[in-house]
C-alpha cells in the first residue's frame, strides 16, 4: 500500500514480512520518499547500503522521537517504550522535517 501528499510517498508496511524487509536490498531511497512501519518500535540497519533518519510516533500518530543519520550496521535502535510506529527515510531529507503526527502524511 502506498499513500501520499503534494510531496511524499510513503510505503507502508504493516505485515510481519513487509516490516521485516523493509528497506533491505534497496540502495537508496529517493527525496520525499519513506516507509512507515506500523506495528514497530524497533528497527536495525543490518545489511542497508544508506543511512536513515527514524522517526518514532506514539499509538495516537504524534512524533515521540527522532534519530538522525543511522548508519548501516546499527543492530538495534528503539524508539521507546511508547513508540507504535516507525517512519524510516534517507538519512538528511529534509522532505519529512515538518512532519510531527503520521496524519501529516497522508492527503
């Protein structure tokens, strides 16, 4: 499933193996692009060719956290006991930087 705004795509990804493939085996991820991972609270970057920014929102949609510029190899990054969702994007793309609940992606 896919959803979008004027300026983001976001793949969500809210199937047991959906989540755990997430960005793996992909290069990069283009401006304006991300994948929310919902239910998720957890990530890692073992195996990924890029680093990310992850953002963490809580079970109401609002952003709890954010980690900026996770490399590859990271074997585990958690967003916290309330985190319920998880929007992964390239690391620096200032696309998602007015995004502060998980309604603001969507149309």
């Amino acid at each position: 499933m896919k959803t979008s705004n004027a300026s983001l795509s976001i793949e969500v990804a809210t199937t047991p193996f959906k989540r755990m493939q997430g960005l793996l085996g992909r290069k990069r991820l283009p401006t304006g692009h991300g994948l929310l991972l919902h239910p998720c609270n957890a990530i890692h970057t073992i195996g990924m060719k890029f680093a990310l920014d992850v953002r963490f929102f809580d079970k109401n949609g609002k952003l709890i956290h954010v980690v900026r510029d996770v490399q590859p190899g990271k074997f585990f990054l958690w967003g916290g006991f309330h985190a319920r969702t998880t929007l992964e994007t390239a690391a620096g793309d200032p696309s998602f930087d007015n995004v502060t609940t998980t309604s603001d992606l969507k149309e």
